[in-house]
C-alpha cells in the first residue's frame, strides 16, 4: 500500500501529524482476515483472473446496486439471470461494454467506500491511472483503464497467489456451508498453504426452515456424515461431525447470519417437536424463528466442546428487492438492514454461557443505535462477548469513526475483536484493513491530542487492533 | 446573501477555505423550492407585510414552542385560540408587545437554527442591527428592531415579488389540500408568475377517517369534482380529477404526511369496504391506518400514471400536547416525532412499484436512526426511491452535517434529492438555502481535504446538490 | 482542579483558545451536585478512608464490570457474594491484591471516562504518579501508587469533609429510598451541613411489586409513618408523609428509575385494585407496569402538591447478567440499557401535568437516539420537561458532546438541566463536573469559531449550564 499518504486523516496538522506517526506502527504488521467470503477456489486454482468487468464490477453487489439504483439494471452489468426468470431481460456479456457503462457512472460513487477502494485498487494493486467520466460518450477513459489493467491480469505477478503474498496476508478465512467438502482447502493445504488459508463454519442454511430446499440439505447432511438426520439427536450429532471437519480444515470460528438476535434455551423435547415439523412442512414462521433461536444456543453449548468462535451477524431483512430476488437471486444488493434487539434477544444464550470462560461470542450489527445502547454494554459486562467490526453497510471511513466514538467509552478497545474485511472481493482487502487502520490511527490521535492518551499507549494499542486483537480473539495464535 | 461571511465553515484552515471555494459554486446558483409551504396569497397579492410580530414570531411554531416550553403561553405571543377554547385566555393583539416579550428570551434560541435563520432575516433581508437582549426591561434593543423592521416593510422593495425576485428564486412550490381551489395560482398565472410558484397536492384530509370532518370533505370533493364520491371507484375518480386540476396549476409532486410508513395493497374490493366504514363511521383505528395505508399505494399507482413525484414524511405523532390542541389548533408547535419502521412498512409498496422507471419516492424522516440502517439502504438499491432532505427538527447545521456524513457512503449524493425549505415563513428562505449549501461546502472540503475526492469533482457535486438535482428529481425542467 | 491543561479541548488551535477561554469562566464556579449517590454517612462520620482499593476498585462497578469483561471475576477485586451464593467463591481480601490485579490491567480502560476520572484522582486529588502497567509482574508501580494514596488517606486533608472544602462543592444531593429514617442527614444538620448536603427522594423499591420484598416494604412505611398502608389511600398518604420528612431533610427532588417510560393515569379505583393485588401476590407482570406506571402519574401529582422535582431515569434492564446478579446483587455492573419509548409512554403525564407552570419533570436516557427524536423535542415543547444529563454509560466525554449536537438545536441550552455526577465516587465529583465543563466550553467554541454565537454570549451560557441552571431547574436557590 502507498503508506506515505495522507489519505483519511484528520485535517488538523497537530492531529494528522500523530495520525501519521500510528499508522506508522500498524501499516507494517500482516493482515489477519479472521472473517470472509472470497471463494477459496480462487487460491487453490491459482488462475488468472479473467476481465476487468468479471472482476470488479459484475461480482460486487455494492457496485450493482447503487447502478441499480439509479436505474442501471443488473442483467446491464453481466449479472446473470435465474433459470426461469424473465426471458425478455438479455444479460451483457461484453466485458468492455459493462466497463463502459459503469465508468460512465462513476461519479455516482462519490462519497462511497466503494468509490476509494476501487482507485486504490487501481493505483495499490494494478497502478494503472484513475478512472475519469466524461468526455463525448461519457466513459471517459474507460477503455484505457480497461486495457491496462487487462494487460497487467495476464502476468504472473497478479496471479492469486502472488496477490496474496503482495498483500501480506497472514492469515484468510473463507466462509462455506457444512454441505461443502471443503475441497479447496484440500488442495491448499496439499499445497502447504492450510495455515495460510482456513475455513469458517456457517450453518444457516441448515437451521433454516425457510431457507428452500431444508428438508434435502439435512437429508444430504446424513449422507456426507453417516448420521441418521432424520432424528434430532442424529441431526446435532452430524453437525458435530461437520464442526470436527471444519475444524480439520483450520476452522476457528462459526457465522451465523440470523435475521433477528433472538436466542431460545429449549430443552431437547421441544427442539426435537420443532425438528420434525420441519421436516414434514407443518412448520409456520414463529416454529422457524424458534428453531433458529434455539439452535443458537445449541450451537454456543458445541462452541463450548470444540472452542470454535461464535460470530453472529443478525439484522438483514434479506431479499427485501423482491424482483431483484427473482430476477438474479440471492446476494446481489436487496438485502436491507432492519432495527435488532440484542439486549432481550441474547439473554437466553448469556445466561447460559456469557460468563462461561471457554465461550467466545462476537457480535456485528447493521444497526448503529446499538453500539452505545446494547452492544458496547454487554461486550463490557460479560466476559464471553466481544464486538465485531461495523459491518456491510458500515464498513466504511464514517462507519468505522463512529464506530470508535460509539463503544470505546463503554467497552474500551480490548472489548473489540479487530477489524474483518467480509469481502467478496480478493483485491480489495488491503485497501479495506488500510482504511480501518487510518481510521483506528485518527480516532486515536485525536485522543492523543486531546491529552486522554499519551502516545505510548496510543501506538501499543494500534497495534492490538490491527494484529494482535484479531489473532487472540478467533484464537489464531495456535 | 452575505457571501463573503465564514458562517458555519469548520474552524480549520485548510477546510475552511476549500469550504469557501465550494460554496461560491453554489452561492450565485438560483433557488430551486420544490416543497414548502408559503401562502399563495402572499404572492398572488403582493401586498405588504404587516408589522415584524405577525411577519416573524406569530405563525413560527419554531419560535413560540420554545417559549412556550419556558412558560410563556402562545396566547401572549398573539396566537389565536379556537373558538370555544377556555375564554379566560387573552391572545395579545399589540405586535410591539409580543415582539418585547421574544426579544427578552432571546437567549433561549442559542444555538438553534430558528436564531440563526432571524439573525440572518434581520441582517440579509431587512438589513437591521441585530438583537440584543438585556436592559433594565429585558428587551434591550427591541423596539429599535421593530422600527426598522416596520420601516422597511413599508417599501415597495419589501414586498413579496419584490424580495421574491430579490432572493434569486426560481421555482417556489406551495402546498395545497384537494379541496382547494387554487384559486391564487390562477392569478399568478394570468399575471405570469405561473411557471414561478406552483403547487403540491397533499390529499392527507381526504384519506384520513381519524381527521374530524372526513365524510363532509369526501362529499365536498364530490361535488367540486362532479364525481360520485359516495363510492370507492368514484372517490378514486374525483382524486384522479384534482391531482389533474394541481398538475395544471404547475404541480409536479404530490405530498404524503402519515403517521407511519405503512403501505398495504389491499384489492379493489378491501379498500371499497374500509372506504363504506369510513363514511358510515364504523372504521376503528386499525381500520383508519390500513386504508391510509392501502391509499399510498393507490397514489403510487396514480403517479405512475401522470408523473406527480411522491413525497411520504411519516413519524409525526400530530397534537402530541394536547392543552395545546384544544386551545390553539392544529400545526402550532405540538406535534413530537416518533420511531418509524420504513423497511417492513415500504414492503408493499415498493413491491409493487420500486423498480418501476415511471415512479419515483423521495422520502423524509424525523427519526434519524434510519438514516444508515433503512433510508440509505432503500435509496442505495431501489431506482424510484431518493432520500429528502432533513426535516423539521433536523433541519439545521448539525442535522443537514449528520445526514450527509450518514447517507453518502451507502445511498451517494445521487439518491438525495437536494434541499427543501418546507417552510411557512417567505423571508426566511434564502437563508435555509444558504445553510443547506454552506454545510454542504463543509462535509465536500472534508472529503476533499482528507484526499477522498477531488476537488472538481466536489465542485460539480456541490452545484449538482444545489441545484441540477432537485430541478431533476422533481421532474421541474420542464 | 489542574485548571491550566488542555485536557479535553478540541485540537484546533482558534477553537482551542476559545474553549479555554470559555472554560475559565466556568472552572471556578462552585460545583452543583442535585443528583448522586454518595454514601451521606461518609460525611456525617467525616471517617478516613480505608485502603486505595477499597476507596477506587472495590465499590466502582465501571471498574469491576470493565474487568469482569476480561474474565477477571468480581470476587478477585474484593467484591462481596450474596449470602447463599456459590460457596466456592473465595472473596480477595487483601487491598494491595486487588490494586495489583486492576494495575495490571490497566490498559482495558484506554479511551474509556474510567481512566480519566481514576487519572484525575490520582493527580488533581492525591497528588500521586500516573498508574503504568508493565513490568515483569504486569503491574508496573501499582505498589508506588498504592502507598502514596495510602499515605494521604491517613491525613486530616484527606478526611471527607476536608475534600468536600477543598472539591468547591456548594450542594450534594445524596439519594434515599423512603424507608430511610435519614439519620445522616440528620447529624449533618446538627453539625451545620444540613443546606450543603441534602437527600432526594426516590420510591422506585415501593412501587415495584416485581421487587422481592415489596410488601414488607409496605408494611414497613406503615410502622414508620403510622399510616394504614394495606389500604391504597393510606399507602397514598404515608408516601406524602415520608416525602416532608424528605423535604426536612433538604430534598427538592424526586427521582423514579423505572424500566420503562410508560405512566398511566388510572382511576383510584382501578390502582386501588392493583394495590391489592400486589400484596396479596395475585399481580402479574401487566399489573406491575401499570402500577408503576400510574404511580408516576400520582407522584407527579403530589410534586404539584409539595413541590419536589420530579426525576425519571428509565431505560434499564436490570440483573441482565443473572449469574452477577445471583453471585453479587444489585448494582453490580450488571445492568444493560434497552430502548424506550418517551413519546406514547409519557402521554398520559404530560396530558395531565405537561403544561402545568408548578410542574417540573427531569428526563434522563440511555438510550442516545431519542435526544433528537423524542426528548429534544418535548423538552422544547412542554413548559414542564427539562433535558437531564447525559446518564451513565453516557456520562463521558463523547457522550457529552453528542449530548450537545443533537439537543441543543431543538431545545436551546435553556431546557437542559446542567450536569449531574451520579456518582457513589466521592473523589470523583470534581473530575466529572470538570470534564463537563471542557466539554461545554469546546462545544460552544465551536458554535463561536462557526460564527454561530458571540464570544459574550457563549460566555453566560457556560456559566448557566455550570451553576446557574441546576440551581434554578432542582429549586435549590432557596
């Protein structure tokens, strides 16, 4: 990364100058990226990518939708279409005609973490010069930025591997469901690369009454573990077996996305009853929320056998576009944030294991009230929680700066599991832990300035949020 | 207005002259007002104003709630009761009385925009010296002010076209109910001013049953409409009739101010039968919100049809003080906003039309907590939806910083729609205008000082949010 | 206090200067306290302080929660167990221990009002060395300090009564439930501190049937008063009997923590029933509320009546960590705020007394998104509301300045009530109004450098909100 830049902080020369002198501290140190969703088969193929468009804009559901919003349509930018959809909508397949196009709305990113880690991804990773509308057609210098970085794709040196190093990555977790085989990290760590690049156990799609298709995925469950899913009992037991698997393949954390905080402490019976009206369909909406509210905790009872890190990401009205839904699917921009009660909802789960010295809770949220008025309270009150990195929507300079102001007065630092990059978007994560570490670096040197920290102290502690926190948090100092 | 002034530039040197560069894009640009509510009359009329106290303290529910909540009655400050409201009260008639009794509180105003707005009305407007309170009455300069104010609003520079054509404004938009019958537009048409102050159709009185007097409107829209409005089909008639009329009378947008964010799309027939309940009285208050709710909808389905923009503010709990209410009205300061849920409640409606090309929803909130969590998300992912300018309480220099610093990383400047005075008091307007583009020169020379944009494109923005935007979301470029 | 440093003051040097000349204004101004939670036996006896721990780490349970949250349990800090808790516990008794434990963990509190307010002990009160961890023990020069502050406890100067001079306290209101017979109080005022260190009264363990013990409370009111309190009427009376011997005692306000902001104005017959039901144990959770709830209604009554202030704190979930609470007891960190409702809970109170000039109610939250929403706006459109401080886990530097930004445009300076300690942390008083103070003066130098405020002005209003406000809105000018 260019480290000598003075990008992101604070205006003030007293205040930027101490700014500078703690990123100074942080820029160095490896990148540990404990929580993610770039497709492990990217390392473990180690192929080179293919065109600009495929790799920055049709993937990036940020991109998409603020194209979408101002009218642009997915299919427009190579978004491909579900089976079954509306057959008139015609998907670009032109590369450089979706670069164009989205060139020609650049300006739409102004003011948009989208819109800085994309140049820094054009100046960091390929230096090729920045994107600049205009002109007669109105994508300026599309084409140029287009070829450039198309010629730089084809070398070696931005193969993903050699990305990877570049980066100074130590450390990447993937996300997969316990369905998948976890074949990619096979080949890594074959490959030597299994401590480099580990996996991260997400279950939701087999908690999920509502989620289509539950009843196959439990059924295919008992096939891949041997266990006898249709029962309750067999269920957890293969959920186990998936667990120990995960953790073979250097899991040290669960993710659980939830749409609400809500956690329920049934006993086996009850759980079971709910389990097989899943199963046979007679399962309605509060039944669903039940079960995922239960399995929360009974996933937080295996954390505490197996010491996998318990991440939960509740909040997100998903689908909420319905024809973005049906038109192009699942994760492509029509999720929307929605108020979360953590307080009431965590309770039955804190009750349980809050206090409990072997549980390790991090919680994310869409929903900044919370930061002051639950989640920097309970992350300061039980010794179990810890609160994750503004996420999605607040992954973003303002979003981390409020962040900072919002829970360390309660919580403090150490309460707070480091920053996670949650990309999609290989090439983007350094210029994501760069931002988060500028903005760590101006909250503090504020404090410095403002005489609540002296320099010592200030720069030690940059130097936890941007390493050490995360290792010791997700347990990755092995 | 005072160009040359630094009010409200942050302190920072180096900020407060990019400020200053960008604020002089937008200071010379026109004033674009496509939502507020002076009286028509007014300029219809263009007669003088009458003395400062009915100009400026007596129809500002700014001013005298918060004399009030220091406990000087409205009733003191010239503001009339309702008939057959407690008959002990006097209403003050002695404009220079009512003037003393403000100027003595002056100090309440500190650091709020209702002192910044009539410091700059006094400054910028009639060019008096500024208030000062104190003295051995309290009031210190008062009636120097109020002398010179009277002084000027004798002259025929002081009359409404007069300062109309001196505050550079281009489009001013008033807001009208359905039963009125635009009768002062129609003399601003034939004396030219047509294309200058438009209206904005608010059928609020006619689809709400819980607003006393409904069925006696319905039946009046029948008649000025010639529709049989004792039906639902020809209630939906007589509302395509007026929004037509308001079209006519230069109206691009419709205004929408419920309670809640609620949409339901009820079917024909539903919405026939909560309409019979309405009129026959048997509608309780589930009813009363879901045909409220279930006619956003229909007005959206009109809007499609002829264009009107469509404006929701929810969030107002209306006559919250209720002494207030009985004694003095509707719309004079008693109204407390409340927590509004956009994401669950907008479902139907932008189900229905939130990808639709045709229809667009600029939408308002006076809870800010939405602004990362829900409005920004919906603006960021739906091509009809814009967020609106801050409102009513947060309409003010900390309000318009935060909401710029919450909504551009999710929603860009793209989705906004510009600012909107949405007041009642003429004089004031140049000076809201002003703030709205000195706080935004403000946030734009941060992005630009902490390197996140450059400076031509910041320059471009600031013109685009001040100007080029509203004249476009509100579909006014004829 | 060290009235010479920057501590706090905003970095830019124009605005710096005129924080620290606002400042000076306020800093000598005697300090105010009308709301704490000071032990008054502490100064009735004028004892020594035991040992640094038992004075700083024992009783704080920002300190013990802070710790707790590491896994560093309350019993190793010297924190007592229930009788009939976990028997395995062994509570640390030794001082110099627990000073270590916290010493060592002293890097938990960075960024965090704790450390700032235990530093300012450590250096404006006891004149010791700053605290640094380290060392090969981790507790760096833990004994150093422990031994200085040891020494000064020792001395006269030390002594309560002699800080209470030396701290420029002009009042302290301590806080009392009803069945206190106020035999501290007493003694103070036989030693002529009677009008320097009054009590408040605050009922919430008498209304609360969820609260074990509830009737025997009951039963004791009526022994104490004399009054017949199995009825509701005498339960009434002996209430208002116990509030003048709490006015004897210098108390001019009330104050009310309850869970929620809902009040209900019940008839006395239906509260009769309620009442009833809540001793004879046939009251639900609904019951509870609504007697809570009323109750709030009929205190605001007899505040008409005798002219007490009435304070409400809602918003927390008590006991939320149930093993603290179960192993510990009340107040021991383990509450956790929730949202609440102000706007529909406190309608009924504000129908009845909101206009009513003998009324005033105080309103505190933990919940930081109803400032602009719903506290703002009542305390600037009801004569009665006044904004309280920021309360609790707001009681800091950040909270305090966002306390500003978002009230102060909608209700002026003038609605708030200036600042409260809350504090059981005698030493701490003088810190906290401090850090208050600096906030105030770099907010309002803020609204001078923006041109929003002349110097003059910003100038009364730092001295209102330090000592003239209180003073006024607690009813203490006497």
């Amino acid at each position: 990364m260019k480290t000598d830049s003075d990008h992101l902080f604070p205006v003030d020369p007293t205040q930027r100058s101490i700014a500078r002198e703690l990123y100074a501290v942080a820029a160095p140190l490896p990148l540990i990226s404990p929580h993610g969703h770039v497709d492990p088969a990217l390392l473990a193929d180690d192929a080179p990518f293919s065109d600009p468009a495929r790799l920055i804009v049709v993937p990036d559901h940020y991109v998409t939708r603020m194209l979408l919003s101002q009218g642009i349509p997915p299919s427009k930018l190579g978004v491909a279409t579900l089976p079954g959809a509306d057959p008139d909508i015609e998907v670009e397949t032109d590369g450089r005609e979706i670069w164009r196009r989205f060139a020609a709305n650049w300006h739409l990113f102004r003011g948009t973490p989208s819109r800085m880690w994309l140049e820094r991804v054009f100046s960091d990773v390929f230096d090729v010069p920045p994107l600049r509308a205009g002109g007669t057609a109105g994508w300026g210098n599309a084409d140029e930025v287009y070829d450039a970085i198309s010629e730089r794709l084809s070398k070696p040196d931005f193969r993903p591997r050699a990305l990877f190093e570049r980066f100074n990555i130590e450390l990447l977790a993937t996300t997969e469901y316990p369905l998948d085989k976890l074949e990619s990290h096979a080949r890594l760590k074959a490959d030597g690369w299994g401590d480099r690049v580990v996996t991260t156990f997400r279950p939701d799609d087999l908690v999920d009454f509502e989620w289509a298709g539950w009843p196959a995925r439990v059924a295919a469950l008992g096939a891949l573990t041997g266990e006898n899913t249709t029962t309750y009992d067999g269920f957890l037991s293969a959920l186990r077996s998936r667990r120990e698997a995960f953790i073979a393949a250097g899991a040290t954390s669960s993710d659980h996305g939830h749409p609400t905080a809500l956690t329920l402490d049934l006993s086996r019976d009850e759980a079971a009853v709910l389990f097989e009206k899943g199963l046979n369909g007679t399962a309605d909406a509060v039944d669903a929320e039940a079960f995922r509210a239960h399995m929360l905790v009974a996933f937080a009872e295996m954390s505490v056998e197996d010491g996998l890190v318990m991440q939960l990401h509740p909040g997100a009205t998903r689908n909420h576009n319905r024809w973005l839904h049906t038109t192009h699917g699942r994760d492509v921009g029509g999720d929307i944030p929605t108020a979360t009660d953590y307080v009431r909802g965590l309770m039955p789960l804190l009750d349980r294991f809050g206090n409990d010295p072997r549980f390790r809770l991090v919680l994310y949220t869409l929903d900044e009230t919370v930061f002051t008025r639950e989640l920097a309270p309970l992350a300061g009150g039980y010794p179990a929680v810890y609160l994750g990195a503004p996420w999605w929507f607040l992954d973003s300079p303002e979003g981390l700066r409020r962040f900072r102001e919002t829970v360390t007065e309660t919580a403090g630092f150490y309460n707070t599991s480091g920053f996670v990059d949650d990309t999609r978007a290989f090439c983007s994560i350094p210029v994501r832990h760069d931002v988060a570490r500028r903005i760590d670096a101006a909250f503090l040197a504020r404090l410095v300035a403002e005489d609540r920290l002296p320099l010592d102290e200030a720069a030690q502690t940059i130097a936890d949020l941007a390493y050490h926190l995360p290792k010791n948090v997700f347990r990755l100092e092995g």
